[in-house]
C-alpha cells in the first residue's frame, strides 16, 4: 500500500469530487431565473433544485459503494458518470419545476459513484492519517470548483439561458468518464471483491453500523452537512434581496470559496500533528463562534450596514473553511477499521449523513426571510450539537 499520494491520482480524485460542487454551485446564479421561470408563485422553491440534487446523491450511496466492491471501483464510477450525464438531459428539456426536480434527483444519483467510490478508491490506497492528508489535499484543491463554478455558470446563463448549464454539465461528465478510463489503474483486485449477496450486504452492513466511531462521524457529518447545505440554498437570496448585489454575487462566492481553502490547506499541515478529532472540534467551535455573532448582529442590528456586508462574509468563509477542517477528517475516522468493507463504509456513512443532512437543510432554506437571521441560528444549534456528540464521544475514550 503506497504511502506518498501521486499528484496525478490527486488531481484525478479533485476532478470527480469536483462533480458535486459543480453540479450545485454553477446552479446557484440561475435559481431566480428559474424562479421566475418554473416557480413564479412560490419562489423560494427553486432552492430545492440543490436540495433535490443532494437527496438523489444520498440515494446513490446506497448503492454506489457496494456495486465497486462487486465489480470494482472504475466499471463503476463510469457508470455513474453515465446517469449523472443523463440527468443533466433530462434537466436541458425540462419545462415545468416537477420535471427539472425529477431529472436532479436522476443527477444526484450518478454523482453519487464519482464521489462515494472515489474515497473508497483512496482507502484502497492509503489509511489512517495519511488517508486524511491525501482528503484535505485533494479538499485543497477542490475549493477551486466553488469559486469559479458560479461565475462559470453565470456566464452560461447569459450566453444561452439556465438550461445551457446542464450541456456544460454532460461535457465534464464525459471528460471525467475519459480520464478515469484511461488514466487509473482498478485499485481493487478481483480476489477481494465482495458479493451482492443480500444476506452478505446485510452482514457487512451490519459490521459497519456496529462500529461507534462510524456512528459518530455519521452524525457530526450530518448536523456538518446540513449547515452547508442550508448556507448553499440561502446564501444567493442574503446577498441578493439583504444587500442587493445579485449580479456581483458570483464574485462575491468565489473570493468566499478561495478564502476559506485555507481550511484544507491547514488541515493537510495539521493533521499528523494534531490528530482528526481536534482538528474537527476545533473547527466546529468556529462554526458555532461565528454563527452566534452573525446571528446576533442580525437580531439586535450591531453593525452599519458595510461592516454587517462583512461579517456575513466572514461568517461564510468560516462555515467553508470549516468543511475542509471536518468532512475529510470524518470520513477518514469512519473507515479506519473497515479497509476489508470500504465500499460499504464510503457507501454508508455517505448516505446516512447525506439524506439527514438534506432533512435538516430543506426547512432551513425554505425558513428564509431575506435576512441571514434564521440560517445562522439554524448553523449555529447545527454545531452546537455536533460539538456535543463529539465531546461526549471523545470524553468516554
């Protein structure tokens, strides 16, 4: 098992993790378009078209894992590609909201392969701390998807409307399919492949599910999860309707998204060091910090409006930074003891935290009020109760 990660293999491993970025932040510019296209009655429910996306992609996690420890890892993620690809057309010719919702969750099910199977491909390949080093480089440069995916989708929409986004989309999907094809080795060899056997799936299932540290980081990715999710669907319609600057917003998301890849940057630095627990208590102490400041400038107005502008992107930088100082690190503590069931981990911590967190988002995005007040309350008690299962956890170790 190779220790030093190739820096082709990172870059391979960004570009797949990078579907799902791609797929929800180059949406976020055309959600008031497709308001007011699909959903003029009801505009607010246009933010279901992330949330939509990221059920379909906690449903494929399911499944994902288990197939590449049936068939291998490549067969597929290139199958995967291939759904994803023809979600993205069933998105190009929807014409009512129920239509192009439909064809996301379609999406979200093929994006499901690239990403869950891509980190059972690194546990094939590296574990332990190592394997958190390898997530927060791959993190590192994954940060450069939202900072240019909303610009990028904004100037699609002004060349051929919202509904050219999703050729972009099976473009990518196809470029990526030709990478991995032709670019990496199958990391999982026939001999240790698993059957899909249902009482063998319930069995390693069960075996998953049995271990405390897989539970905990299940649930601390999930209340994790949940706040971004929340901040993604809200934070178009904050800076829009509460400081009117809707055409800048996608510039405004990129400097927030290259600001807060320090996050990762510092987690890769960190992590041997500090170990993957207190990096991501530390992290959640942040959010909640944070969260509480934003929320109480927005409830008792403390600051002029320019300096309330700021806090707000702060506040965000924080909340992104934050998933490069947890995300990776979780995943990596849950598949730690389970390298002979990495499938079936990737697959199940994946989708339990991804489905919970998409339960907690939708009410939270759908509580906006054109302020930031409710989603930083909401990011706030989000935090605060995974710093507690994480605090009761490592206090009984």
């Amino acid at each position: 098992m190779s220790q030093r990660p190739a820096l082709s293999f990172v870059l391979m491993m960004a570009a797949l993790y990078s579907t799902i970025a791609l797929s929800i932040d180059a949406m976020l510019p055309a959600l008031p378009e497709i308001a007011a296209t699909l959903s003029p009655d009801a505009p607010n429910r246009a933010q279901i078209v992330v949330t939509s996306f990221v059920l379909g992609m906690g449903i494929g996690t399911f499944f994902a894992g288990p197939l590449s420890d049936a068939f291998g890892r490549k067969p597929v993620i290139l199958a995967g590609l291939g759904l994803y690809a023809l979600g993205a057309l069933g998105c190009y010719f929807a014409n009512d909201l129920s239509s192009l919702l439909a064809a996301r969750v379609i999406q979200g099910l093929g994006a499901a392969a690239p990403r869950v199977v891509g980190g059972a491909m690194i546990r094939d390949l590296y574990k332990g701390r190592t394997m958190a080093q390898v997530l927060s480089l791959i993190m590192t440069i994954f940060t450069l998807m939202p900072a240019i995916a909303p610009l990028m989708g904004q100037s699609i929409i002004a060349i051929g409307g919202w509904h050219m986004i999703f050729v972009f989309f099976i473009a990518f999907a196809a470029l990526s399919a030709v990478w991995v094809g032709f670019g990496q080795p199958e990391t999982l060899p026939a001999a240790q492949r698993r059957s899909l056997n249902l009482r063998d799936l319930a069995m390693g299932l069960r075996e998953v599910l049995a271990q405390r540290v897989v539970l905990v980081s299940t649930a601390v990715q999930s209340l994790v999860l949940g706040g971004l999710f929340g901040t993604l669907s809200s934070l178009q319609g904050i800076i829009a309707q509460r400081f009117d600057r809707a055409d800048s917003f996608p510039l405004w998301f990129g400097l927030i998204a290259l600001l807060s890849s320090v996050g990762a940057f510092a987690n890769s630095r960190l992590v041997q060091r500090l170990g993957m627990r207190r990096m991501v208590a530390g992290a959640l102490w942040g959010m909640c910090a944070a969260s509480a400041v934003l929320a109480a400038d927005g409830a008792l107005h403390l600051l002029p409006a320019p300096f309330d502008f700021a806090l707000l992107l702060a506040w965000a930088v924080m909340i992104f930074a934050a998933m490069g100082l947890t995300l990776g690190n979780l995943s990596a503590m849950a598949l730690e003891p389970l390298g002979h069931l990495a499938g079936m981990a990737s697959s199940a911590v994946t989708a339990l935290s991804t489905v919970a967190a998409v339960v907690l988002a939708i009410p939270l995005g759908l509580a906006f009020d054109g302020t930031a007040l409710p989603l930083a309350l909401g990011v706030c008690g989000f935090a605060a109760a995974a710093l507690g299962v994480l605090t009761l956890i490592m206090a009984q170790d």
